[in-house]
C-alpha cells in the first residue's frame, strides 16, 4: 500500500481566506484527475483503500486528489460557523482544481463523493463552466437530492459532541458505536478508518479551537479529540424540516443538469438515501446506475473490495 503526498490549497472566504488540505496520490502530472470528497464529519484519508484499488487498476496514469474539505482534518476551521454551507465548499473545489490544473492540466476528471461529498459532486457536474473541464464520470455514495430529515437528526445528535479518548482504541470503539452504518469491517480496517480521524488534544491554537491533524500511522501520545471543527454542528442543529425540503428542491434542480454518466451507490439499510429516492434517481436527470450493499447503511466506506471495484469498474470502464 503506498502513501499520498499532502498539499494545501489557498481558498477564499468572508473572513479573509483560509487553506484547505489536500491528499494527492497517483502520478502528479496526470491528466486524468479522479476528485474523491468525503462526508460531513470525515476526512479525506478514509479514501486510501479506493485510491490503492484505483491506481492498481487504471489503465493510464491518474491522479487521485481526496480534499479534507475546510473545517476537517489538516484543513484550517472557518472563523464563521455559519459559512460551513455547500457555496463555500463548491468553491473551495473550483479553487482546488484550478489549483491542479494550474500545476499539471486536466484532460479529464471524475468525481467521487461520499454523503456530503456527494452532493458537492452533483452541484460540480450541473455547472461544467465551473471547472476545468466538464465531470466526465460522477459516483454518489448513498446521497442523493432527498436527504431523510430523520437521518439528519440522528447525525446533529452526534455531531460536536467528541470528547476526549486515552488511547486510539477507545476512540475506534465510540466511533464504531456512531457508525454501525458503514457496515463490517475488520480490526485492522476500523482502525485504519480512525486514526486520521483523532488529533492529539494538547494541539490547539491561540484562540483554543484545534486546526492540525496529525499524520497517518502517527506514534503521537493520547489523549486525543476527533479532527474537525465542533462548530460544524451549529448549521446542521438549525435545520428545519421546511428549510431542508427548500434545499431538496435546488439539488433536484442541479442533479436534473447533470448529463455526466452516474453511478450511485447505496447501503441497502441506509437511513440517509431512501430506496424511493435512489429509484427517482435512476429515471431522471443522468439516469444513474444504482448499485446497493447488503448488510450496510449509510454509507459504505468502499473499504471492502467488493465495494471499490465496483467503482474502478465505472472509471474505468468502456
């Protein structure tokens, strides 16, 4: 298994700008750009398994780029809660791009996106003038424009609310415990999945808030807290139901612009992504390609080989 390479980003925002972080694998001067993005609370290392599968089975040179989208991980937090919306992250991804392009330009480029991710994904695709070229290939993990509110509420019940773990293993087991959706995995899998989620607690700055995660596989001394910003939750607590059936709308609208193939993917227990959603989604706009997990809620963590081969398959396939 190889490691990726950390870079950041300069990205603007109301408060003066902020870096966001980055993971690249791959060739660094591929122009094929694979963009995997991850959900509300996660980071961009709970794609290293897909990315080893990808670069395994790519047919040409690809480079894979997994963001800690602004808030998470090694990316900085905003000063402003209420900015953590989907315009600030879709921005963020036209700057990141822009970014990649700049370095080594982009001939093609398909998005992976997992929950939150997901839909950054679709409103990606909807505006191909955007970026710097059009999403050719688009995966959704278990999201869709039809969120459940009730799914919502049982993430905010969670969301900010990480205390502070001795060991590693304490903290994989309260993680396990708010994550039975994500489905099996073994011990060395879960594990694998948590480490980059935790910061070690003495690492705060100036103002108190922690900014830094440390690196994969890092020797550093418990304690440790969770990697993002508890402030992620303030939006999240104040969503209504009539606010989120408002934000359905304007995703339908996008999903219903995207003309990129779409492959979506759906843990068959999942509380997030209905069943009636996912089958509207295979009839309208792009018309995806729905693949679901058994023995899964939301979300797959595209962990398990059955999984992200199913994923390699839809890049690159005919």
């Amino acid at each position: 298994m190889t490691e990726p390479i950390l870079d950041f980003v300069d990205c603007a925002d109301a408060g003066g700008g902020h870096r966001m972080a980055y993971w690249q694998w791959g060739d660094p001067q591929a122009g094929h750009v694979v963009l995997c993005v991850h959900g509300l609370t996660r980071q961009g290392r709970d794609f290293d398994a897909l990315a080893n599968v990808l670069l395994a089975q790519a047919p040409q040179p690809v480079r894979i780029v997994c963001p800690d989208v602004v808030g998470r991980g090694r990316s900085d937090w905003l000063a402003e809660p209420a900015h953590y919306q989907f315009p600030q992250y879709v921005a963020d991804m036209m700057a990141l791009l822009a970014h990649l392009h700049a370095r080594a330009p982009i001939m093609q480029f398909d998005h992976v996106g997992t929950s939150m991710g997901g839909l950054i994904g679709i409103f990606l695709a909807a505006q191909p003038t955007l970026v710097p070229v059009p999403v050719r290939r688009l995966v959704l993990n278990d999201v869709g424009p039809a969120v459940e509110f009730d799914a919502i509420a049982r993430i905010s019940g969670y969301v900010g609310q990480g205390g502070v773990y001795a060991t590693v293993e304490e903290a994989a087991q309260v993680l396990l415990g708010i994550s039975a959706g994500f489905g099996p995995h073994t011990p060395e899998q879960w594990r694998a999945l948590t480490v980059p989620m935790l910061v070690p607690a003495s690492e705060r700055s100036a103002d108190g808030r922690q900014r830094q995660a440390p690196a994969q596989g890092s020797t550093d001394v418990g304690p440790y807290r969770l990697h993002y910003d508890p402030a992620l939750s303030v939006g999240l607590r104040a969503l209504t139901r009539e606010q989120a059936a408002q934000g359905e709308a304007v995703v339908w609208a996008a999903y219903d612009a995207v003309t990129a193939p779409t492959l979506l993917l759906r843990g068959a227990d999942s509380d997030l992504l209905s069943r009636s959603t996912a089958q509207a989604m295979t009839q309208r706009g792009p018309r995806a390609s729905l693949v679901e997990f058994a023995n899964v809620g939301h979300a797959p963590t595209l962990v398990d080989p059955a999984q992200s081969s199913v994923v390699a398959s839809f890049l690159f396939g005919p």
